[in-house]
C-alpha cells in the first residue's frame, strides 16, 4: 500500500500506482466507518464521478463497499459534476458526497473528494476523522461480504439517479438567463473533455462547445485547468467565432476560466473581483468575504473601502466552505478560478459562476475587457501570474530552505513582511510573491501580483534562481 494522504481538496493519486482498487477500498471502507459512527438513521451517501479513465468503475466499487455496511448510496446513472454531487448531497439529506475525480490534474491521475451535508467540501474535522479510521485499518481491508452493484440495486441499497434535471431546474431559478439569451451574447464553452460536457447546452442552447467528447486522456490539452497556458483552443475558437467570450470549466467543473472577446485570458481575481462587486453594488447583497492568501489585495481594498468583513485562510477551498456554513458570507474563494457565492450552495461551481458572469455582462451591457479596464480604472493595474514548476524532492527541500531563511530582498525588491500562514508570501512595494508546494503533485507552485507584468516576471525568476 501507498501512502494515502487527503490533500487541500481529497486524496489523489497516479491511476494503477497508488489510485488502484485495493487502495480505494480502503479508503472507502474507512469512510464507511466514519458514516457508520455517525449513528445517522438511514444513513445515506451520495456517490458521483467526472470522466477520467476508470472513474465510472472506481465509482462503482465505492457505492459497493459503502452499501455492504447497509448504508444506503445515491449513485448517479452517468458522469456528473462536483457541483451536482454536493447539491444533491444537501437535497437528498445524505451524510456525505463522494466524487471520484482528480480535478484539473493531468489524465494519470484520479482522486476521491469528500462533500459535507450542508452542500460543501466537508470540513478539515470530517477528513481528519476518516483519515483515522483509514489508521485504524492499517492497510488491511476488512472481511466485509460486498456484493455485486446488481444485487444492491435490486435490493435499493444502491439507487442509481439523474443528476442533471433537478440541478437544471434549480440554476434556472437562481440566473437570470433569459437576460443574457435576449442579450445575444455570442459564447464559446470548453469543458475540457470533464464533467461539464454537454450541460451548458441544457441552459443556453445556442451556446458554441469545443471539447464536448468523452476523452480520458484529455485530447490536445496538457491538463483540464481553466489557466491560461490550458485555454489557448479556447482563444483561438472565440476568435474564429467572432464570439463575445469564452468560458472554461476544470475536469469536475468546479472552477471558470474565462477569455474576453479579443481572446485574452482574463484570471480569476478579476473574475472574483467582477462578481464580488455586481454581488454587492448591484443585487445589493451582503455579508462577510473569504479570499485565500493566494487572491488579489483588490479583494482588501474593497472590502476596506465598504466596510465588509474579510477573512483570509490558507489555500483550500475547504478553509472558505467551513466559514460559508458557520455565518453570512457574501463570496468566498481562491486564486484557482474557485468560488462560492450566497446565491448558490457553499461550494466552487464553474458552470453556475460562467452563467453569473454573463448575467453581469447582459445587466451591465458591457464586455468582459471593458469591465476589466473598469477595475483597473477603479484599483489600479494588477497583473498577476502563477507558475508551476514540477521539481524533486531535494530541489522542492531547497527552494523551502530558502524561503525559510526570510530573504530580505527578491531580486531588486526589498521585501516589507513575510506571511507564513500557508506557504511563504513575500509583500513588497505594490505587489507580493507567494511561494507553496502542491498537496497533490510534485510541483512548487509559484503566484506573483504587481502593478506590472515586468515585475510580476521578476519576482517568479528571482525566486525560480533560488
């Protein structure tokens, strides 16, 4: 047995080498456990999957073992988004949501993600609890009797289930889209061969969709992440439609990416930023702010400016969603392109935020580049960029070494205050460099924001130099 560690949003790892089946059931028989203790009546799980190599049989397996301990699992009939998982999580009154998925990791990855009942991640307390009944197993899987998927369902322990028309029913009610169809905006939608195919024909038919086929290995992208470096078939198709905007969602559909008309990729600071003020100014909403160390200071001067409550966590979406369930919170989220909002469920939702985002460009009847300018125009200029570096084991050491001996200056800028809260993120004049290690991959993640491209490229070489 590998290891199996839950990282900042569930357990992953390389499909055949540590994501196997004989490590799955172990987790799925610790989770049992956890469910099991929770002495629920009719204790009840939701289970989905996105649309990587195996999920549907990973998912299969888990629903399995969950139902030989007489709990009885929700199992959707085909792929389906995190955002349905934890949406019908809360709906159906089950204890916990399982998504086999690995997010916007590359193709030889796959990943288990636990939802709470109230329609979340579920909390750092819930994960530490199943990570102890997994302890307990000591990498032996119990002499449980697991019957097949056909003898659970004849008994309705399994119950398989449509995820999407109830889920359509709920979005159509909470955004305006006959706004944004009498709009005519012209929009191109990626779902990067993940668990958004085909879906957001079901709200805006006439809606442009590149990579709608079922494709494990992801097809001409590297990885289903709406960045940057991952959208360039995306640009290219919103210029060749001559299309208003294009929108992007990760494997499990959770996160937006998004492109303005000219094809340019606009980050998700500006995407949060966007929101968060046609949140606030123009559907008059309120409520506190939650933004990870890894989002843009525009969030604190907005927040200072109207006098809102804001808190900053580590990096997780998890840290946001157990504040959204503790107290009123207008927006929540993190540099990912992942955010909840008091509209919707607590929990990230890239098809749901896209559908928000345009609801904002039809009210406002201006382009997503136009109302970028209007932040700069508002804030001042800040660009921001993030750079992932797939590193060994000693050179990830040495780079952590280096931020621990506090520099006092990165290349020519002369750090003001290091925050330590997760990662190390160094502050300087109109800007800061944040540095911290991937919970899922080998990879050193550096984020970088200035009032320049020049000096958001510096800090990134400074540090790569390290």
């Amino acid at each position: 047995m590998h290891d199996i560690k839950f990282g900042t949003d569930g357990w992953r790892g390389l499909i055949a080498r540590d994501f196997t089946f004989d490590n799955l059931a172990l987790v799925a028989h610790a989770t049992a456990r956890y469910v099991k203790k929770l002495k629920a009546k009719g204790a009840s799980v939701v289970v989905g999957h996105d649309t990587r190599f195996l999920s549907r049989e990973f998912a299969i397996e888990t629903s399995r073992i969950l139902a030989s301990y007489g709990i009885t699992v929700h199992l959707t009939d085909t792929f389906s988004s995190t955002p349905q998982v934890s949406f019908h999580t809360k709906k159906k009154g089950a204890q916990i949501g399982i998504v086999i998925t690995a997010s916007h990791n590359p193709a030889e990855y796959n990943g288990f993600k636990v939802k709470a009942s109230f329609g979340g991640p579920a909390l750092p307390e819930q994960i530490d609890q199943i990570e102890k009944e997994l302890a307990a197993l000591k990498g032996k899987t119990p002499s449980v009797k697991v019957d097949s998927l056909d003898s659970y369902v004849a008994k309705r322990t399994i119950r398989l289930f449509e995820a999407q028309e109830s889920f359509v029913r709920y979005l159509e009610k909470k955004i305006d889209l006959d706004l944004i169809i009498k709009s005519g905006l012209k929009i191109v939608y990626d779902p990067m061969h993940g668990a958004g195919i085909n879906f957001m024909h079901r709200l805006l038919p006439d809606v442009f969709e590149i990579h709608g086929d079922y494709n494990p290995s992801f097809g001409e992208i590297d990885h289903p992440e709406p960045i940057a470096e991952c959208l360039v078939p995306l640009s290219k198709a919103v210029r060749k439609k001559k299309a208003d905007m294009g929108l992007a969602t990760d494997g499990d559909a959770d996160r937006l990416g998004a492109v303005d008309h000219t094809g340019a990729y606009v980050d998700p600071h500006r995407i949060f930023m966007l929101l968060m003020k046609y949140l606030y100014t123009d559907k008059k909403r309120r409520g506190a702010v939650v933004k990870t160390v890894s989002l843009t200071s525009m969030v604190n001067a907005f927040c200072e400016k109207n006098k809102i409550k804001l808190y900053e966590t580590p990096v997780g979406f998890k840290h946001v969603a157990k504040l959204m369930s503790e107290e009123k919170i207008l927006i929540g989220g993190e540099e990912s392109g992942g955010l909840g909002t008091s509209l919707h469920i607590p929990e990230r939702d890239g098809v749901f935020n896209g559908l928000l985002l345009l609801e904002l460009m039809a009210t406002k009847k201006k382009s997503l580049k136009q109302l970028c300018e209007d932040l700069d125009e508002e804030f001042g200029p800040h660009r921001y960029r993030r750079r992932d570096v797939r590193v060994t084991e000693q050179q990830k050491k040495a780079i952590l070494v280096a931020c621990a001996k506090k520099p006092l200056k990165i290349g020519k800028h002369n750090v003001l205050r290091i925050d330590t809260r997760d990662g190390c993120k160094f502050f300087i004049d109109n800007g800061w460099l944040l540095i911290r290690t991937s919970g899922t991959e080998p990879l050193v993640r550096f984020y970088a924001e200035a009032n320049t491209m020049s000096t958001v490229n510096e800090l990134i070489d400074a540090a790569l130099q390290w």
